[in-house]
C-alpha cells in the first residue's frame, strides 16, 4: 500500500474512529481507503458510497484546505452510491 493510504489511514483514525455506515475513498494512482464500524483501513470492499479523488483533493479534504461539497460540485470529487451516507461521511470528517 503507498505511503500516502497509510498516513491517511492514520489521520482518518484520529478524526473519525469508527463509523455507522461503510464507505470508501478510492485515491488515484495510490489506492482505497475503507471506513466503517471497525474503523478506518486500507482496503478495496463493497461500500455503500464510495469516493474517488486525486491525491491532492483528497488531502486538501482531510487537511481541511478543500470543503468536500465544493469539491463535488466541481468535479473533483466524484461520489457513486448513496449521497446520504458521503453527507454522513462528510460531517464526521469537520
């Protein structure tokens, strides 16, 4: 797994813990990050919303310099399942 999954993984830990839904971030060209009741891993599973980013976006969420629903709306980050669950997601990460 690259290093960039591992710190992620790391940093989603401290702000997230565990989560009520699965969900996953798919980082281009690094690899996919899984977040759910066990908490945050590198893993590519089944998801009931998953999240695709550039490395950039993805830490510029996760740093707080890049608000995820502007990020959406401009297309640099991209959301297939269920949007109530990235709202969740997206809450649990501020």
């Amino acid at each position: 797994m690259s290093n960039v999954v591992n710190a992620a993984v790391e940093k989603l830990n401290e702000k997230i813990g565990t989560f009520g839904s699965t969900a996953k971030f798919v980082i281009e060209d690094e690899g996919a990050i899984m977040i759910d009741q066990n908490g945050v891993r590198a893993g590519d599973e089944e998801a009931e919303v998953t999240l695709f980013a550039s490395r950039d976006t993805f830490e510029g969420i996760l740093n707080g310099s890049v608000n995820p629903a502007t990020a959406f709306m401009m297309g640099k980050l991209r959301i297939d399942g269920s949007m109530g669950v990235a709202m969740q997601l997206g809450q649990a990460l501020s």
